[in-house]
C-alpha cells in the first residue's frame, strides 16, 4: 500500500512520515534535499535553476513511486509527484521564474509520466498558515531556506488549496498544522494514527 504526504515547505511531512513509518513499521521514502544537487543554487537564483531543480524531483519521485509499486511494502511518502507538476512548477512560471517554453516541455513529461502511475491509497495533506510555516522553517534552520520569501510561500499555499479542493483520485485526509503539535504533544499523535487507521481498515 501506498500512503503520501502532502504540504507546504514547513508544514511537517517529514516529521509525520518518520512518525507513521515508526508506529505502522512501514517503509519510508524521504524527499531528496540532503543530495539534491540543485537546491542551493535554486535558492540563490530560481530563475535559473527552476527548470533543472523541477525536473530533478521529477525524475526523483516518479522512480521512488514506480519502487513503491514493484515492493511488496506498504510504504509512506513525503511528499507527491502531483505537488510538483500542479504546484510548484506553475507557481515558479506564474512568479516568471520559469520560461513557458521550459514549464510547456515539464508539463508534457509529467503527463507522460503520470500516465504510467497509480495514485497513492491515502493522500495525508498538511494545512498550515504561513506564520506556521516560517516558524517551523526558522526552527530546523537549513541555510538554503533562509533566502524563501513569504509572498512564495502565500502562493503556494493558495495553490495547495486549489489542488486539495479538487482532489479526487482517491482517499484523502486532511490535519490542520496549526493546531496540533505532534512532536511534543502525544496525544495529537495519537489522533492522526488513529484516523489514519480507521481510513486504512476502511481500504479491505
């Protein structure tokens, strides 16, 4: 089975997935920032390493879900292949920050791609505000972070509601980062695990 995790920068899919995989013992499957080789330069100069850093996580989660699908392990994914073509690469062309002509040639893959894919069972999406999510940027403080600007992040979110507003290639839960805390807070764990449980059992 297939379990993916949706959300803005900041907005803890990282924490939520090593959270879940340790309760479920299920595989996890991380975003690749740690050997990105185009995050830094990105963050420096979007307009001219948007392409190359899109089609890096392009190529990145279309492998791991293609893994996913061969393994006979239920797996938990931070973050989608979808929030790449229906959020982030729009949102880099519409901030002229990508050409049309390169965002036109990315969509194209993408939908050759996708063609080729399942969706996950369970689609999780974090909400969170952006005062929120810069507070939760500011406190794992990676330094290629530092330069996100908050109009970026506003649009981003404004996109992320529009594509979880019309979600529908299969069972979706939402959690409102806002007010839940689940690293320090057990018991808002708790609750995530049990509505996840309840929507998995409801999957046999």
């Amino acid at each position: 089975m297939h379990i993916a995790i949706a959300g803005n920068i900041g907005s803890g899919k990282t924490t939520l997935t090593r959270l879940l995989s340790k309760h479920f013992g299920w595989e996890a499957h991380y975003e690749d920032v740690d050997t990105n080789p185009y995050l830094n330069s990105f963050y420096e100069d979007m307009q001219r390493w948007s392409f190359n850093l899109q089609i890096y996580f392009l190529n990145s989660r279309f492998r791991q879900i293609v893994e996913i699908r061969k393994g006979e392990k239920t797996v938990v994914q931070d973050r989608t292949i979808y929030e790449d073509a229906y959020i982030f690469a729009p949102n880099l062309h519409y901030m002229n920050l990508m050409t049309t002509r390169d965002f036109e040639n990315y969509i194209s893959l993408f939908e050759l791609m996708s063609s080729f894919i399942h969706p996950p069972d369970l689609l999780i999406y974090l909400r969170a505000s952006v005062p929120t999510l810069v507070n939760q940027i500011q406190k794992r403080g990676r330094e290629y972070e530092e330069a996100i600007r908050l109009d970026y992040l506003k649009k981003l979110n404004e996109r992320y509601e529009t594509w979880i507003s019309n979600y529908n290639l299969g069972k979706l839960q939402i959690f409102n980062v806002d007010d839940i805390d689940i690293e320090e807070k057990p018991e808002d764990l708790a609750m995530i695990i049990e509505k996840v449980n309840a929507e998995l059992h409801g999957l046999f």
